[in-house]
C-alpha cells in the first residue's frame, strides 16, 4: 500500500498545520479516545493490549513498514482500521487523538515531533531519543504543542519504585550512599535474536521508509527484525535497559540526574553479526551516591533477573518482584584492636575504652528486631497496564503526567552517554538541569 506523492504532500501539509488549528481538548468521561498505532512490532502490539484496557480507548488506524504486521494488526482488531506505511497519512486525520510509537529508537524523535506538532497526544516508547541532541527539541516540541507526552518506561508508574521511594523518603535506611543496579537476560529473545518472519521480502516490507535517516544499505531483513543488534537503529544495551533502571532510579531518589557516566562491556556471547555488546557494566555518579549498572544477556541463572539496591547508612533497600526492607543493626560500641600495643598501654586504653562502653549482660530485651520487611503488590498487579491507565487519564484530563519528556530525557541522555563512554572508551560528563552533555 505505497502512498503516492498527492498523499505524501497532503499529509505533510495537514499535519504542520493541525496544531496550530486546533487547541487541545479536554475529554468528558463519555467521550472515546481514538488512537493510532506507528510501529506494529511486539512492544507496539503489546502497547495497544494494555491500551484498549482503559474504557473508552479505540484503536482506528496503524502503520508499519512490514505490511504482514498491519494484516496481524486487522486480524486482531478489525477490517475496519485504517492501515499504511506512511506514519504521515495517519497523523493527517482527523479521527486520530492520539498515537502510540513504538518504532526502532532512530524515528522517535522524528515522529513524536510530528505527530505534536500534528495536534496528537503522545505515548512514546523508551528511550524517548536515538541521540542526546534530539532531546531537546522534542521537549521544545512538546512544550509548543499543548500535548501529553508520556515515555514508555513503566518502572516510573510502577508501585514497586513508589514504595522504595515513600521508604527512603522516611529515612528507613538513613542516608543513601550507593546504589546497585542490574538486569540479567538469558534467552535468546532476550537477547533480541527475534524471529525473522519467512514472508519478509522487498514486496511487502518498505526497506527505504524503514532506514529513514540511518545509512542507506540493500535489503537485509535481519536488520528490520532484530534492529536492537544495531547502532544504525537502536540504542544498544543502555538505551532499551539502562533507561529503563534510571528511570525508576530517578523515582525512587527524586534525582534529576547523574554528573559523570563510564561504562564499559563486551560482545561475550551472541556473536550473531550484531554491533552492540551483550554485557555493560557502568558506573554513574550522582550527587550524594554512586550508581553501579550491570546488564548480562547470559548468565548462570535460569530466568530475567532485575532489582535494585539501596545502601543506606542504617539499611538496604532491595527491589524486584517486592520490596524488602533489611536493618542494619545499631551500632553499640566500635570494638579495638590493640594487640599489637604494650601492655601497659593495653591495660590504659581498657580502662577508658570500658568506662565509655560498659560490658553488658546478654537479656531478652536486647534481642534485635526482625531483620527484614517485605512489600509485595496486589496479585494481578501490572506496571504496564497501570503506566498506559496513568497515560489515558492524562489525555481525558489533560493533567501533567510525570514521565514527560523532560523526566524522560534525563533518564535517556545519561544512558545514551553510556553507549558513548563505551564506544570512545572515555568518561562523559552529563548536566542533569540543563540537560546536555557538558565537556
């Protein structure tokens, strides 16, 4: 279903024009939100499951460059949606209030400024830019525009991260002073070797529309289809997962961001002609505590392993499935080493060691507290659905949401650092209030 020129000019002309015709509205709670689908893939599919849970949210229009996924897309949803190849066409109507975008990271700059500036709410998937310096516009854009846009990384939604957050606000474990990160993968699709669909050929994929602003090259569907293996396209380990732990990093701390991003990795095990590492290990450090970062795609255990830990000067924090709050005990006296002394020196430091810390018979009441709480959600609970329910009510109100593009480019910008430390094996410096990279 290639576009012709008239449809191409029509749609560009349309969509620089819709935002500034019309103000946003806001939504009463009878009235349907139509919205539209740019990206067809898994995460974009996934997106509109967790949608259409929210009353009132209609699916009316999709596009992909792959015109198999659009079948895929009507067969799940209906004949009646509308279908292209050609993102523009459906940003030019008029039944279209929002768009999910769920593309390969080197359009979602592109194409989120687009669809704001075309008068459409948008839910932008993680992270919200292939390159730092297309952050800024977007947030420019976005401000222009009068539009929700919210990031797709539902760690910041997640109740998980609000009760890490409410716990260290209290001062459970006193005073933070590291934080340790990681998320393990041990599946070959985890490790992003998704399947090529035997179908794929020139006729029915748009290999141009597909490359965009990346490097011309002939058709090589494995490119399209595990387009996360691949600088030209993706964002490597840091920018599908390190984004995804700053953000709930960020939440939990109320930090805007770290000064100083080094990272380091390797391509150790999925030598499959990919150009990104499989293994990164980085060290961030942010005003008050120091970030460790590790992502493996495989590793001795069975399943995906992910959390966080929160070291504190009285405890640790411990997120994944639950929360876990662990106590250190209190401190009551420093203990010595003084072995090596004379001993009539030993004998002097005793004396004034035990009037300070008087030695203490054993007692049931001197007897510590559980070492440990656990916080578990309710059964059922689910961070994506709940982060698109947030979005939606967003849009019906148009109330602020929290993940915006400011929120998600202070998460993007020093995980795309990261990928630049690696690559030019050098330490970057990141400033989280101006949101730029610094010298």
């Amino acid at each position: 279903m290639p576009s012709t020129r008239r449809s191409f000019l029509q749609a560009s002309t349309t969509a620089g024009l819709a935002a500034a015709a019309e103000p946003p509205v806001r939504y009463a709670a009878t009235d349907q939100i139509q919205i539209a689908l740019l990206g067809a893939g898994g995460m974009g599919q996934g997106d509109v499951r967790y949608a259409l849970t929210v009353p009132g949210v209609k699916l009316v229009a999709a596009a992909d460059v792959y015109d198999s996924r659009l079948t895929r897309v009507r067969e799940q949803w209906g004949n009646q949606i509308f279908t292209t190849r050609d993102y523009r066409e459906i940003l030019a109507r008029k039944d279209v209030d929002a768009v999910i975008i769920a593309t390969p990271d080197h359009w979602h700059a592109q194409m989120a400024i687009d669809a704001l500036k075309a008068g459409k709410d948008v839910y932008l998937e993680k992270p919200m830019v292939q390159k730092v310096e297309q952050g800024l516009p977007l947030i420019e854009a976005e401000r222009a525009s009068g539009r929700i846009l919210q990031v797709g990384s539902q760690y910041v939604t997640s109740m998980i991260y609000t009760k890490a957050r409410d716990l260290l606000k209290s001062g459970a474990i006193g005073e933070l002073n590291m934080v340790e990160a990681w998320l393990d993968r041990n599946t070959a699709l985890g490790a992003w070797q998704y399947t090529i669909p035997p179908d794929a050929s020139p006729a029915n994929i748009d290999w141009d529309r597909f490359l965009g602003s990346a490097p011309k090259r002939p058709f090589e569907p494995i490119r399209l289809f595990r387009w996360r293996n691949y600088q030209d396209y993706g964002t490597a380990v840091a920018g599908d997962l390190f984004v995804h732990l700053l953000s709930g990093l960020h939440i939990v701390t109320g930090s805007l961001g770290p000064t100083r991003i080094l990272a380091t990795g390797g391509l150790r095990y999925w030598k499959d002609g990919r150009d990104v590492p499989d293994v990164m290990l980085g060290i961030l450090d942010y005003p008050g505590f120091n970030l460790a970062l590790r992502v493996n795609f495989k590793s001795s255990v069975a399943s995906e392993q992910f959390g966080f830990r929160f070291v504190g000067s009285e405890g640790i924090i411990t997120t994944g499935p639950t929360v876990t709050l662990a106590k250190s005990p209190p401190e009551t006296e420093p203990g010595f080493t003084i072995g090596t002394f004379p001993r009539a020196v030993q004998e002097q430091f005793l004396k004034e060691y035990r009037q300070k810390y008087p030695p203490r018979e054993p007692s049931g009441d001197r007897m510590p507290e559980s070492a440990q709480m656990v916080y578990a959600p309710p059964p059922g609970y689910d961070a994506h659905r709940e982060h698109h329910r947030v979005f939606w009510a967003a849009v019906r109100s148009r109330q602020p949401v929290v993940e915006d593009g400011t929120f998600g480019l202070r998460a993007a910008g020093p995980a795309l650092l990261a990928n630049t430390s690696f690559y030019e094996q050098r330490i970057c410096r990141w400033d989280p209030q101006k949101m730029v990279a610094s010298a």
